[in-house]
C-alpha cells in the first residue's frame, strides 16, 4: 500500500467497540445466575418453604442451570465451528468446480454497492489468481462467517457456568446462615437487589450502552421474574 | 451486470444453511427448558419433597426462567440494535470529516485479499462516489455488522420465552396428576428423556449437524444436570 495511505491509516484511530467474547458470556451467566436463583428462592420463601428446603431447591437449580449452560453453550460453538469447517469445504469445492458462478457471485457482492463492471472486474481476476485469498473473501464477504476459534468453545462455556453459580450464590447466601426463610428472603432481596443494579451498570459500561439505564433495567428483570415466582408459588401452595 | 454472469447465477444454487432467527430463538429457549426444570424437579423428589413442593418450585422457576431469558433477550436485542445505530453514526461522521483515512480503509480491507492498488483503486473511487453505498459497505466489511430488525428484538424475545414455558411443562406435567414425587418422578424421566431425545434430533436437523449424535448430547446434558441437582439436593435435604 503506498506509505501516504498507511499513514494516514496509524494516526488515525477509530474508536469501535468491540465487547470481548468473555466479557459477553460473564454477563449471560450472571445475568441468569443472579435472576432465577433470587426468584426462586423468594416465590418459595413466600410459600412457606424452610431455609433448608428454599437451599435445596436453589442449590440444585444452580447446579443444573450452570450445566445446561455451560455444556449447551459448549456444544452449540463446537456446532459452529463444525458449521464453518463444512462450509468453507463447500466454497473450496464450488471455486474448483465452478470458478465463473463464484467470480460472478463476487461481482453481485461488488455491485450492490454500485460499483461498475469496468470497476470491479480487476478485482474479480486478481482474487481468481489467488484461490486462497479467493477463499478467504467468498467466507467472510458472501457467507459472513468468521473462522472461530478452536478453544473458545471450552473456554466460553467454562466462563458461562462459573459465572452462572457466582451469581448464584450471591441470592442463596443469606439461606445458608438464616433459618427462617421468612426473614432470609428480607436479606436476600437486598443483596441481589445491589447486586443487580451494579452489575447492571457494569454491564452497561462494557458495552458502552448507558450505565445507569442499564443498571436500572437490570434490577426490573429480577424483581419482575420473582414477583411472578412469588405470585405463582403462593397459589400453588397457599 | 452482465446477462451472461446473471445466468450462470440463476442457475447455481448455493446450498449454504443459515437457521432462521426463529428457530435458533425456539432452540435457546426449550433447552434450557426441558433442562433445567426436570434436573430440579428430580432433585427435590430424590430429597424426598412432595409433588406439591416440587410443582411449586418447577413452577416458580419455569416463570422466573422464562421472564429472565424473554426479557434478558429482548434488551440485548435492542442493546445491538443501538450499538449498530451509534456504530453507523460514527462511521458516517467519518466518512465526512476524514474520507481520505476511510478510503485508506477501503484500501487495507481488499489489499487484505492480495489486490493490488491499480486493481482496488477504482473500487474506492468508486465508493468516494456514493456516500451511502461507502457507509453500507463500511458498516459490513470493515465492521462486519449486519442491520438489524428493530421488530426483531420483541419477536425474540417472545419466542424464546414461551419455548421455555414449553419446554418447562414437560417434566412438570406428571407431578400435577401424581401427588407422591418419588412416583412422579419416574414418569417425569421417562417423558422428559423421550422429549430430549426427539427435540434434539430435531435441533440436529435444523442446524444440519448430525442429528442423532445431537439427541444423544441433549439427552446427556439432561442427565449430568439431574444427576447435579439429584445428587446435591439429597446433600443439603437427606
């Protein structure tokens, strides 16, 4: 590239962004980790339930939450990683069989953006010349995938069930140290609830979303689901 | 384009997959719920609880779930369609305030793929031509962001929450006929593996994975997440 071009392009920094892939499964384990388990306990609180069996229920709602993430999560970006491997098996297939359908498919691309015959054609030979680079366009410009990370599928989905049982605990705590559960969900509340809106406000810096709205509408989901929880469990067991 | 280049695209078709939202919402939302409120569930009826209590929690967390994940969904959802709004803002500022810097960009983005500046020169030009078309062209290639559906987000959030109300009832069902949970239980097994079994196959279908090796997985997480629960409910409640 000519050296004026590049550099404009160093003194020049664009400011997107980019939420890491561990940041994004933090948050949805301890989005859920917090929520559920609060609920639950408080709808069996309200139904007259003991501490112990308020723990039971919630402890083993944890385990079995943080699994189902973890292992779901786990699966489906192997499923992914599958997915991307086959096609890209397929592109390779249709440039070697078909190489004029694929040149013509990079010209569609090209001219949705208005480009001319005359404009993009030398593009189209010069990615022809280049069947690895050819490659490389068709997955990312035509199919919008791209090449995950083989790793990434254990690592997501160990983050996603740790962060799920964080936040778990956080609303069962005061179960394990309170008898009455009538006078533990008190405690209960109030820790999830600050639990709640700061990490919703975390939530809210990271993705550079507002921070305040953002703690706020994080608290409303969990008093929302445990109004229910509670609403349910008391007709269910008056 | 070309007439000829247009055939040769009419007439190939690309088999390429790509599950719909509305699949991969209903997908997210019965796994979890077939999941987890069965692992629960067994749990507490291997801690010796009635069908009441049992019922009571499924119940409680099946709506605290649902609301979690259904307005969870529904608010990253919009968070991505603000994200791309500020995203598509500043490169459009961008694209006036310093168009020779996003040219440069352009540049970088096709010599990426081996094309050489006499080859991408007139494509940039091009582009430098048509504000609108550079800033879709930005928005995908250099930040690979798809617009999204603003309805999108509330249809979402929809599908996964009722998936969940679903996938819940499941093995909930038999402990609203059978008052003793260590006889419920059995039936919820069976029932709640045979729905593993077939949901995920169908999942294998969808997602053209292979899909009896996927009803198996569904299955086991099934089993390891009851397993979990089953296994730390009698601990906290022998």
């Amino acid at each position: 590239m000519e050296p004026e071009k590049q550099t404009l392009l160093n003194h020049h920094t664009e400011k997107h962004f980019t939420a890491g892939e561990v940041v994004r499964d933090i948050i949805i384990g301890v989005s859920d980790g917090l929520t559920v388990p609060f609920a639950l306990a408080a709808g069996l609180s309200g139904a007259n339930a003991t501490s112990s069996i308020v723990l039971t229920a919630g402890i083993a709602e944890v385990a079995a939450g943080a699994i189902s993430m973890g292992l779901g999560g786990y699966l489906a970006a192997k499923s992914e990683s599958d997915h991307y491997a086959r096609e890209m098996k397929r592109e390779q297939d249709e440039i070697i069989a078909v190489p004029d359908t694929e040149a013509a498919e990079v010209a569609e691309i090209l001219a949705q953006y208005g480009i001319e015959a005359h404009e993009y054609t030398p593009v189209v030979n010069a990615l022809r010349r280049r069947p690895q680079a050819w490659l490389d366009f068709m997955m990312k410009f035509e199919l919008g995938l791209e090449k995950p990370d083989p790793r990434r599928a254990l690592h997501s989905a160990m983050t996603i069930a740790i962060s799920y049982i964080l936040g778990g605990l956080v609303p069962l705590a005061p179960y394990m140290f309170i008898p009455r559960a009538a006078e533990a969900v008190v405690f209960s509340v109030v820790v999830t609830l600050v639990a709640l809106l700061v990490f919703g406000y975390a939530k809210g810096r990271f993705t550079d979303n507002k921070p305040f709205r953002s703690a706020f509408e994080t608290a409303l989901i969990g008093a929302i689901a445990s109004a229910a929880a509670f609403g349910l469990a008391k007709a269910f067991h008056p």
